[in-house]
C-alpha cells in the first residue's frame, strides 16, 4: 500500500530557503518547501480523503508567518510558524483523531516548520528512528545562514495537498487538493 502525506505548500517566495535547502537538506528533490500537517502514513487513499474532508469541513483560511529558527530534537533547523502556529496544532490534533489517532507520535512535540536543513554527524533516513548526533560546526555555518537570510514571510493557509510518496522515499506524486 503507497505512503500518504498531506501538506500545505506556501505561496511565498522560495529562492533564499531553496538556497538553504539545496546546501543542507538532503530531501530537497523529494518534495517541494511545505509544511506537513499529517506525516508519512500508510492507510487506504480513499478511507484518508474522507477523512481529510471531514475535519476540513470545519476549517476556514487562515493566515500564517513563517518566522524564528528552530533546532529540532533530530537535528534539523526549521523555519518556524510564528503567526497561526496555534492553529495549526489545532488542525494538526484534528487530523490525528479516528482513523490516524493510531498514528500520533505522542513522544514527538508537533512544531509547525519548514525544514532547512539536517545537521546530523549521520546520513539522515526517513525510516530509522535513531537521532545523530549534531554537527556543531556545519549547524553554526547553517545557522548563520540562514540568519542572515532574515527569513520572514506572511502567507495564507488556503488549502492542503495529499502526496504520495514512492517506496524507496525518492519522489513524491500530488494527488488532490483540499481547500480551507
């Protein structure tokens, strides 16, 4: 059965955290800069856009701005949501009720971001759960970076996309569109 994620893919400008993300993020070709709301999961497509559609039922657009970097527990630095943060934990909670309450990671603090990098001593893989330990003087020179980037955008959350993701984690296919 194929892996789903559902994302949201800001409509901002992209060249300074594609710059970052081609220097530091090793799935850069995988899927476009987003924001994922439900992570990899692997259940019926069908079963999950029904479920999509019936927590968005409830939703309007709102807006959000990505600002403020963060390091996350396995090393990556992100572009954090600072305006409707609040909010997309909320939809973030409501997507993991009924059909994929199984599939929250209650020992990960969901943070709403946009991967810029991994900054492990190890090659990241999406399927081994083991945390590396970080490459203080590469995290620095990233961290820098991206500082120097001042990277601070103001977008709306309109809508979602279901992706598809191939077994081998090398390429993602978007599927459907669910707007707010």
């Amino acid at each position: 059965m194929p892996t789903y994620a559902l994302v949201h893919f800001p409509d901002i400008d992209e060249t300074k955290i594609n710059e970052l993300r081609d220097e530091y993020d090793p799935y850069k070709d995988l899927i476009d800069l987003h924001i994922t709301i439900i992570f990899p999961v692997v259940v019926e497509r069908e079963v999950l856009e029904r479920h999509i559609s019936e927590i968005l039922a409830g939703w309007s657009p709102f807006t959000i701005r990505l600002k403020g970097l963060h390091l996350s527990f396995d090393q990556w630095l992100f572009l954090t949501v600072e305006d409707g943060n609040d909010k997309l934990v909320r939809l973030f909670e409501a997507m993991y009720t009924g059909l994929l309450a199984p599939h929250r990671r209650h020992d990960i603090e969901y943070i709403p971001h946009i991967g810029l990098g991994y900054f492990g001593m190890d090659e990241y893989d999406l399927t081994v759960q083991s945390v590396a330990p970080l490459d203080e003087s590469r995290y620095n020179e990233g961290l820098r970076k991206a500082e120097a980037a001042n990277l601070d955008f103001e977008t709306q959350l309109d809508r979602l996309t279901l992706v598809e993701i191939d077994d081998q984690f090398t390429k993602t296919t978007v599927l459907s569109e669910f707007p707010l």
